[in-house]
C-alpha cells in the first residue's frame, strides 16, 4: 500500500502542485515585474533547487515553461511532468525488484543519476516540438 500511496503522489499529485505553483502562478507573477525569459530562469532555478539534482530539474523547469508559453494551457506541460515522473516510478520500481533494492534506496539512486535526468528532459522536448510542429495544436496556433 505504501508503494501505491507513493506512486499516486509521485506521478499525479506532485506533477500537478508543481505545474500550478511554479509555471502557473510563478511564472505569470515574475512577468508582470521582469521579462518572460527572467521569470522563467527563476521559477526554473527555484524548481530546480528543491530537487536533489538541481542542474536537471532546472533544465526541466526549462523546458515546462516553454511548452507553458508556447501553448498557453497548463494541461500540456502538466502531463509532460506527470509522464516523466511516471517513466521514473516505472525505472525505481524495476531496479528495487531486480537488485532486491528496497524502494526507497532505488529512489534515492534514481535521484542521484543524473545522465537519466537529462535523457528525459531531451526525449520531453523532442516529444514537446514534434507535437507543437505537427499536432493539432499547431494547426490551431499558427494556421
């Protein structure tokens, strides 16, 4: 039950608190007083200083404001975050069963890799423009 709890939390709810708070609310309140491309840089820092990998969770921070402004809608970058937070429950569940790990020391080594990090940051942001560039979304954009 505490794994289920976990991956209720960790792929749904934190996903959406975080989109809300850090694009949603801090990145519309920081463009009032600075330019877009400020107020991304620091809700994205701000992100990316309350995880344990901070260079990647910025650079994620990054990427979910750009699909936030270019799309204008929230739900996108929300089920971005909510898919790779998903792919990470997937990869610490996967290790704690092969290694005999328990969960919470494959979450906590899941957190320290870096190099797994920015593959979904790039895999999100390529996903992220095939879908601007060719989805309907596009279409309604700039059509």
């Amino acid at each position: 039950m505490p794994n289920f709890l976990m991956a209720i939390l960790m792929v749904i709810f934190v996903p959406i608190i975080e989109e809300l708070v850090f694009r949603g609310i801090l990145i519309n309140r920081l463009s009032v007083t600075f330019k877009t491309k400020t107020a991304v840089i620091i809700s994205s820092i701000l992100f990316g200083v309350l995880h344990t990998d901070p260079l990647s969770a910025t650079l994620f921070g990054v990427v979910m404001a750009m699909i936030y402004i270019q799309t204008q809608k929230l739900i996108i970058p929300i089920i971005c975050h909510c898919l790779n937070n998903l792919a990470a429950y997937v990869f610490i569940i996967v290790e704690s069963m092969t290694d005999d790990t328990p969960t919470s020391d494959a979450i906590v080594a899941f957190q320290d890799s870096w190099l797994i990090g920015l593959f979904s940051i790039i895999t999100l942001m390529i996903l992220s423009l095939i879908y601007l560039k060719r989805g309907r979304l596009y279409n309604k954009l700039y059509a």
